[in-house]
C-alpha cells in the first residue's frame, strides 16, 4: 500500500491538528499519535451537576491545584495572591457543570466556591465510603 505525504487538518475537540497522511497508511500509529495530543489537554472529568462524580473530582481537583501550585487556594487560612486566587477559579470554573457554573456565577473566591461545592455535595462521604468499605 502506498500512502502519500500530503497533509490533513483535522478538528478534533475544537483543537486544529496538521497531520501527515502518510500517518494514516498505520491507523494504530495514527490513533496513538490523536490520542497523545489530547492527552495534555484533558484535566479531568467535569463536576457534574448530580455530584454522582464529586468524591473524585474533589480529590483529581486537589491534586491539580497542587500540582500547578495553587493547592492553598483552598485552604482555610491562605495568603495566596489574588491573581493565584483568579488562577484557581478560571480552573474551577472550567471543570464545573453548567448548571453548577451559573449557580455560583458570584462566588469570586476559590475557598467559598470549594466550600459551597463541598456544603452541596460531601454528604457523599457518608453514604459512599462505608459501602465501599464494606464491599
């Protein structure tokens, strides 16, 4: 099979990738090659409005913070900066459901909103954690 080196432009999650489409003579290898490229782009999955997913999004949403070095944005006692603080809920806000997202619309503090977040849904704790550690 011969493949030519022409180059494609694919959309794919509203990101532009140039491929080559010699590439696509090996659809494992092109697969591999989308799959990596959008690998950096995914956080996690979005809070979702049930909260069905908040135990995990809280702890993905933890790590993250902390890894981009904004872990303190959540805590109780913080002397982060604001624009830290501004950092932090352009994150938030973009891992939230849009129901969730129109709900805190005014909450401009990542510590309220991770409150807020927390007062709607950790409930959970109390009904997950045991099944789980009795399963």
């Amino acid at each position: 099979m011969s493949c030519q080196n022409d180059w494609v432009l694919i959309t794919l999650n509203g990101n532009d990738l140039l491929l080559c489409m010699s590439l696509f003579c090996d659809p494992f290898r092109a697969l591999t090659i989308l799959s990596i490229s959008n690998l950096a782009k995914l956080e996690f999955v979005s809070l979702d409005i049930t909260g069905k997913n908040y135990l995990s999004w809280m702890l993905d949403a933890e790590i993250h913070l902390d890894a981009k070095g904004l872990g303190e944005t959540i805590n109780e006692i913080n002397e982060t900066s604001s624009q830290d603080k501004a950092k932090a809920m352009i994150f938030h806000r973009h891992d939230l459901h849009e129901g969730l997202k129109t709900k805190y619309l005014t909450v401009k503090y990542p510590r309220v909103l991770w409150n807020n977040l927390k007062e709607r849904y950790d409930y959970q704790k109390i009904v997950i954690l045991p099944k789980a550690l009795y399963d």
